[in-house]
C-alpha cells in the first residue's frame, strides 16, 4: 500500500507524465557473457565450491585506537587521520550508508549507486521492524533538490536493501536508470528511462561511460530475499564509471570469485574501488554467506587483483542493518586488523556514513 500511495499522490498533485509507461532499452555486449540456465534463471560466472585464499583463523577483531566506540564494536566512528591519494580523477564520493553513494562525476553529473533511504523497500521494512538485531537507524538520504540534480541511478541488484521503489518515485524520471538484464518489469509505472544491461554491456552520458561487469552474488524480489533460489530471473551487476581514462568501480553486493580478475584483464589497473566488506558473518550459515559476500580479507584480495589505486569498503556502519555481522562495525575491525597481515599494499580510505571525499 505505501508504494502505491506515493504513486497517487504524485499523480494527485498533476504530475501525470510520472504514472505513464516506462522506457526499457536492453543492451547487450558484442558476445553476450551473463549465464542464462536452461530454467530462464541467470547464474554466475564461477560457480560452485569455492577456496579462498586467505581466512582470518583467530584475535580477528580486536579493537583497534582508530575506530572509537559507544560499546564494543556497536555504534562508532573512524577517526583515524587520512590523506587521500592524489589521483587527480575528478570524481568526488558520497558515502551515504550500506551500499548507497553519490557520486559526482569529473563533468558534473550526479550519479546514485544502490540509493536506498531506509534500510528496505516495502513490505520487508514492515518485517524488520519486528526483528530488533537486525534493525538500525536508516542511513542518510538526499532532499528534493539534490535528488533532482541525478543524471543516472546504478541499481546493483533487486534485493529489498539495494532497490527501493518509494526512493525510485522520488528520484523521478528525469534520471536514466541502469540496472541489469530483466530488471526492468521491477519498476513501477512511472515513465522511467531504464537500461537493462548484459555484463561487459556500456552506455555513455556525455563523456561519462557506464559499463556493466560481473557480480558474484544473486537476485529476487520475494518477502525473504535471501534465498539463493528464489528467483535469479534478473541479473545482478556490478558497475565500473569511465572518464578520460579515469576509473571508478563499484563491486555491488558480490562474493570472491574470479571474476575481479576478469574485470582487471579488460580495464586495466582501478581508480577507486568500492567494495564491500560486510554481512559474511552467520554462525548457521557462515559458508553460504561467504559464498555471496566478501569477507574483509576477500575484499583484499581482490583490491589487489584490481590493482585499485584506492579502496573504500563499505557496508558496516551505523545505518547498516545487522543481517550476517557480529556488530555494526566488526567488519570494519577485522578489515585493519587483516590489512597488515596480508601486507596489503592497496591504499585504504575509511569514511564515515555521510563522509564526502574529492579523489
């Protein structure tokens, strides 16, 4: 009933062109590479068993004198002195909570990856209020007139805490939306310019380019998301931006596979990585969870297999719900205390929800 009341009343207020037919442009890549199976279902690059090269065994989140807390691990900050890597990109990164970005682009264009302004799209933010160690404070979100400024929308995949079709209406549709294959009937009416996009498949906006790469992870639209058969006839992306040459990669929800390494191969070296580091962690289910989530140490390895000339993880925080963490900002704890492990070379740039950095 929420979604299709906000709907009524953009139509209420005369904005009628906002509840017309949806434009959906199907892009593919010159071979097309996303696996569709036999069953209409889509599937991922590298299936089955997977090993990992390197797994935190033991003291794997100690408390560490940069990340200050209220309690232990639960409700911090970063505050750590940084400096950021001169890359001289003219990108400029929003971290709005979760998986949610704002991205300027070098020529000014707004970009939004995975905007979602509480932590799930109806009906499943009704269900989770029920659930009190899931729960968490919503992370930030745009006003009106910021949010009018977009030029696209990167939607990572359809789960209820990356695409949410209330947020969807408020963006509007001046914005170009870019998701993957089959995404497109997820939309409501609402006029929207939608991109359904294969992997290695690329749109330009202006001089901006937008490619889709490959995820490791899974997709589905039903009241508990987060069953690894529900649904897979929409494929999940992850999404690289281009500019003169400058790079900017967004690792979507993904687990570890070879597909990074695939993704170097036709790039080159990565700008700037936002990759996540969180909701791995599940006594019942930990191999599961790994197998569609990067661990900290994953999100490393594959840093490195990127060559990413910086790292932001993503996906701890205050405003990140409790779905497969020990506490808000573990994953964050168990990323530098892993860091000098590996010897990582990558350089790391922490943010804080609502943390904006010029790179």
């Amino acid at each position: 009933m929420k979604i299709n009341l906000s709907l009524s009343l953009v139509c209420l207020t005369g904005l009628l062109s906002a509840c017309s037919s949806n434009h959906i442009t199907r892009i593919t890549a010159d071979t097309p590479v996303a696996k569709l199976l036999e069953d209409g279902r889509y599937g991922n690059l590298y299936p089955g068993d997977k090993t990992y090269p390197v797994t935190c065994q033991e003291n794997c989140y100690p408390p560490h004198p940069d990340v200050q807390c209220e309690t232990s691990a639960e409700h911090c900050q970063y505050i750590g002195a940084q400096t950021p890597p001169g890359l001289n990109s003219g990108f400029t990164v929003r971290w709005l909570g979760h998986a949610s970005f704002v991205i300027q682009a070098p020529d000014g264009q707004q970009i939004l990856l995975d905007p979602v302004s509480k932590q799930f799209d109806w009906p499943v933010d009704w269900a989770a209020d029920w659930f009190a160690d899931t729960h968490r404070e919503p992370g930030l979100w745009l006003g009106g007139e910021q949010l009018a400024k977009t030029s696209a929308v990167l939607y990572s995949h359809l789960h209820y805490d990356h695409f949410n079709k209330a947020d969807i209406a408020e963006i509007g549709n001046q914005a170009e939306y870019f998701v993957g294959l089959g995404s497109g009937d997820y939309f409501d009416q609402g006029g929207y310019k939608i991109n359904e996009m294969d992997w290695y498949a690329s749109k330009s906006l202006g001089e901006l380019t937008i490619h889709s790469v490959p995820a490791h992870h899974f997709n589905g639209r039903i009241w508990v998301p987060f069953l690894y058969d529900d649904n897979e006839k929409a494929l999940w992306s992850a999404w690289l931006l281009e500019y003169q040459g400058k790079t900017l990669f967004f690792a979507g929800d993904t687990g570890y596979s070879a597909h990074f390494n695939d993704i170097h191969q036709r790039f080159g070296d990565i700008d700037i990585c936002l990759i996540p580091i969180a909701s791995y962690h599940h006594e019942e289910h930990s191999k599961w969870y790994r197998y569609v989530h990067t661990t900290p140490e994953d999100a490393l390895t594959a840093a490195a297999e990127l060559n990413c000339k910086v790292m932001i993880p993503w996906g701890y925080g205050n405003a990140s719900w409790g779905m497969g963490d020990l506490s808000s900002h573990s994953a964050l704890l168990r990323l530098l205390a892993m860091y000098p492990r590996l010897n990582s070379e990558v350089p790391l740039l922490i943010l804080n929800e609502g943390d904006e950095v010029a790179l």
